[in-house]
C-alpha cells in the first residue's frame, strides 16, 4: 500500500482511493498516484530547506546586529594615540 493510499484510508476517503472513475485505466491511475506521492515528496523536502534556511537567515540577522554594534563604536574617538605624535615620539629618539 503506497503512502498516499494509507492517507486516504485514515482520512476516510478510502473508498475514492479504492474506486477511481471508469473512465481511467490502472495505469493512469497509478501514474496519478505516484506523481501525487512526488509532489507531496518534494513539498516535505522544499519545508525542511526552509526551516533549515530561516535558521541561517536568524544567525546572518544576529552576525549584522554585531556588526553594526562595531561600525557603531568605531565612531567614537580611538582607543590608541593618533599616529602623528607616536612618529614624533619615536623620532625623538633617533
């Protein structure tokens, strides 16, 4: 029993599974189901990517946060003198 007929019988539209029109041969029928069964297959697939992509979207977003926190503090004045008065201080030396 494929996946999606084990779906229907637990849903209870079993007997639509079971009974498909008299218009469609097996062969139709089954090809129905199995490209049922891939699109449900690629749907599972395509939401674990998703959910796999909005945890790395959630890390970039928290990587930006720090980063702007540094652009921010790099405005305020240098931790180390400015380089002009350690050359001239290195300079009185020589």
């Amino acid at each position: 029993m494929s996946y999606l007929s084990s779906r229907c019988s637990r849903c209870g539209c079993a007997q639509t599974a079971q009974a498909p029109s008299k218009d469609l041969s097996q062969r139709e029928v089954a090809a129905a189901q199995r490209l049922s069964e891939h699109a449900l297959f690629l749907q599972r697939r395509q939401r674990a990517f998703l959910g796999r992509l909005s945890t790395a979207a959630e890390r970039l977003h928290s990587l930006s946060s720090t980063l702007s926190d540094f652009s921010a503090s790099a405005d305020a004045p240098p931790a180390v003198p400015p380089q002009a008065r350690i050359n001239s201080f290195f300079l009185f030396f020589l």
